[in-house]
C-alpha cells in the first residue's frame, strides 16, 4: 500500500477512494486504475469537480435533479424537521406530521383513484414492495395462485434481489442466480433495435400481445401483474410506439392482472406529466417511485396503491409483514414535501411540458440529422440518440456494442456535459430548471460530441455495421 497524500486534492480523493470505496456498476480493477471523477460541488444545472470543471449536469445526477442543484429550500427543510425529530419510526401505531402530510400531498398529484402511499427508502426496495403486496393482495382475495409478475427484458426496476429479477437485464441475472421464480420476461417495446420491418405502430401492438401471450401461457389465474416503465430509462430511454400501453391495459384488464407503472425516473414530471402512466394514457394499480420524488436531496422512494386494489388489500389483507427502519424517515419525507411545493410554485412539470421541454425537443432532434445518429428522441426531458454506422438499416456497429457510446460518453465528458451512454446510445434527463441558454449549450455540446466521435469512427475505421 502506498501512502496516501495528505491534502484535499484529487489525488487524495482517488487514492482513498481506490483503497476502500466499492462503487455500484463498477469494475473496481480498472476504475481504481483509471482513477475515479471527483465531483465535489453543484448548482443549478451544473456539476463541477476536484479539477476545477464545469460539467452540464445532463442526467440530473441520476435521474433526480428535478429541481436542480443547490435548493436550500429543501435543505433548510430537511434541517428543520431532523432538528424538530431526527428519527422515529411508523411501525407500531405511530406516525409523524411529515409523514402523513407527504402521503396526503402525493394522494393529491397521483392519477385519480390513487390515494394510499407506502414509504421506502428508494427504488429497489419499492419495487420488492410490489412484489409482496401484489403477491399478499392475491392471497388475501382468495387467489394465492395468482403470484407470477410478467416484466420485459431490458427493463430496470433495481438491484435488490427482487428488483435485479423482475428487471430484464442479462448482465444482472448472470450474477447471483437471478431471476428468483416466478416472473415471465417478453418483448420489449424497442422499435429502433427490435421492430424489424415493422411500422413502429405495428410493432407497439405485436410487443403488446406478446404480453399476452405470456399471460394466457402461464394461465390468468396464475398471473398476479404486469409490471412496466411507462418509458424505460436505464435500459435506454425506450420510448413504446403510441399503441403499446393502451394494448397492454386492455389485455391485463381483460385477464384480471394488475398493472405496476414503476416510475422512478418517469414520476414526479419527466414526461411533463406527474406520471409516466399518464403520458400514456394507462392507469396502473400501483406505481413505484423514488428520485425526482426528493429531487434527490434525501433517499426516499415508495409505492402508491390505487383505490381498486386498496380495498382488497385493507379490507381482507390483515398485516402486511413487510416494511423498512426508513419508510417515512422524516429527513426524507420534510425534503419531499419541500420539493412538491417548490415544483407546484415554479409550475416546473409546466415548464416540462409546454416551454423547456419542447424548446429542447426542438434542438436535441434536430441532431438526428447527424450522419452517426439514427433516431433522436425525447418526450418531456427524456431523450435519447441512437448512434449507428447506417442509418437507413438501423445497423449496429461492427465493434463490441458498447464502445462506441463510451468513446461518445468520454468526449462529452471532455467537452464539459454529462450524458451517460447505453450501448450505443446516449441518453438525457436534465433539470426541469434548465434554461433556455442552458438548453442551447447542452445542443451545441451534444452536436460538437457528435462530429469528434464521427471523426474518430472515421480515423479508426469504425464507421462500419456489424
Ligand atoms: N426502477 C426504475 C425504473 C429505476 O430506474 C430503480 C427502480 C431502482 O431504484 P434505486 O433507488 O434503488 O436505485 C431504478 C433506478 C442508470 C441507473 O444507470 C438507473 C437507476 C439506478 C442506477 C443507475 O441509468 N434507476
């Protein structure tokens, strides 16, 4: 072991780092060789780190920053209630103020008829709350056989063990033995990589029946939910063609299987509605959310339980054995109802939907003019690129998949905006904050990304399809 360097330098930070801090969705070898970004300060729409950079926060942290950074609002918020009472817990007949006026405010922006909110302390464990209550509801009307859950392949819906299996990601279930039993994975609805010769239209409805095909195999009266982003975010701001969600409503409803809308990072605005759901026209039985809810200023998550489930679960269900030391935590909650109040005085998911979002839109798909890019898309501040060798055959590249979005991540990195990279695409979700200025940066950064990755595809010969 060397010896670490002594003052706040970035150095120091790396080499402690290195040491002793396991980070998520790294491979510790190569990171620590590499050396990790410090990001030490942030405001507004901009991160800054230990080497003095200014970086255009383009994912809002991650899929968080509703609000942007540096609201001491909701600091001040979080600072008087833990002052008030740090910590106490809402098991055994107790609650709190936050708490109770967080759930009743949520009741009030959630789609109609969804009126019960359960807490957690993310989105993970949101989701495995699902899978408990979806699972105790069946059992308490009666149905215990109705436990199976059909989610999509390449979907996110966490890293708990419940989350990482309902998820459709194949790197996950490679680690750990997952998927646990018990859940179906279909089609995704993923026109660009997927939709073949189809119309996207077409596509929507055939990716939407292949849920239904699933249900009726496995049997409706063993089918407990569907569970869906209302756009999938990690897995590559897929955005379903207009026909899906209407279809797969229509085919749950007709098999007496529940809809979960899990909007961790499509809730609290990100389409420019509060709900993903509602951007699709879907109503769900329950919702998953977590990040925008605090805008990331406090961890918090939870489930919200639409009013058609809600009477089986209370009226038959008894005791729900299910629950976590932080549900409520009144950190969490006081910073939410800050973020609430500051997003509903600043009509923020206005801002989103109708000035913002559509000035943005305008730039961001524009760029798929671009010769590298195939498909620019975004609803509200959700957009993605999808980078191809050609674009009239929606090719992939001849490289690993992969490398390409990285070199594109790494120059956009360079070029002072945050864009993360999902094979090969990039993807965006900045503040709803943004200004219009700001707005223009992020495009003219992204173009500029753009033309140096192409000429580096060019320099190295990479241009090619696979
Ligand atoms: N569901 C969805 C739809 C998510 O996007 C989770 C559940 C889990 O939430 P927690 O709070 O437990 O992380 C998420 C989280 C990425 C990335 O790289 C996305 C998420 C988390 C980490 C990384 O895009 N989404």
């Amino acid at each position: 072991m060397t010896s670490a360097p002594v003052s706040n330098s970035t150095a120091h930070w790396r080499h402690l780092d290195a040491e002793h801090h396991l980070h998520p969705f790294s491979n510790t070898k190569s990171l620590n060789a590499e050396g990790v970004r410090v990001i030490t300060h942030a405001e507004g729409s901009y991160v800054y780190d230990s080497e003095g950079n200014k970086i255009l926060d383009g994912m809002s942290g991650l899929w968080c920053s509703q609000v942007g950074h540096g609201r001491h609002e909701i600091v001040d918020a979080i600072s008087d209630q833990l002052k008030k009472l740090d910590y106490y817990n809402t098991f055994f007949k107790t609650t709190h103020p936050a708490a109770t006026e967080l759930a009743a405010a949520i009741a009030e922006v959630a789609p109609k008829g969804m009126k019960r909110v359960f807490f957690t302390s993310g989105g993970s464990e949101a989701v495995d709350t699902v899978i408990r209550m979806v699972r105790h509801y069946w059992a308490s009307m009666g149905k215990p056989e109705k436990h199976i859950f059909i989610a999509r392949r390449n979907a996110y819906h966490g890293s708990t063990v419940g989350g990482a299996s309902l998820g459709g990601m194949k790197p996950m279930h490679a680690q750990g033995g997952l998927p646990i039993p018990g859940i179906i994975h279909v089609q995704q609805p993923y026109w660009w990589a997927e939709g073949g010769d189809m119309t996207p239209e077409e596509f929507g409805l055939h990716a939407a029946r292949e849920v239904a095909r699933a249900i009726d195999e496995a049997g409706p009266e063993n089918v407990g939910a569907f569970i869906g982003e209302p756009i999938q975010g990690a897995g590559g701001v897929i955005i379903p063609p207009s026909t899906y969600w209407p279809e797969v409503q229509k085919i749950c409803r007709e098999r007496n299987v529940l809809i979960v809308s899990d909007e961790v990072i499509c809730g609290f605005g990100r389409t420019g509605e509060w709900f993903g759901c509602q951007y699709m026209g879907v109503e769900p039985d329950l919702i998953t959310f977590a990040k925008g809810v605090t805008s990331g200023y406090f961890p918090l998550g939870g489930v919200i339980m639409g009013e058609r489930m809600a009477e089986g679960f209370i009226e038959h269900g008894g005791e729900f054995n299910h629950g976590y030391t932080y549900s409520g935590h009144p950190g969490g909650c006081a910073a939410a109802l800050a973020n609430l109040r500051l997003m509903q005085r600043e009509n923020l998911i206005g801002r989103v939907k109708s000035d913002i979002g559509p000035y943005l839109q305008e730039r961001w798909l524009k760029l798929g003019d671009h010769p590298l890019v195939g498909e620019a898309r975004m609803i509200g501040l959700i957009g993605a690129l999808e980078l191809t060798p050609d674009k009239a055959k929606r090719a992939k590249f001849a490289q690993e998949e992969g490398t390409v979005g990285l070199l594109c991540r790494d120059f956009s990195f360079r070029e002072g905006l945050v864009m993360r990279a999902v094979r090969d695409s990039m993807i965006l979700a900045p503040p709803f904050t943004l200004s219009k200025q700001e707005a223009d940066e992020l495009a003219d950064t992204a173009l500029r990304v753009l033309d140096l990755t192409y000429a580096e595809l060019k320099a190295r010969d990479w241009l090619k399809s696979a």
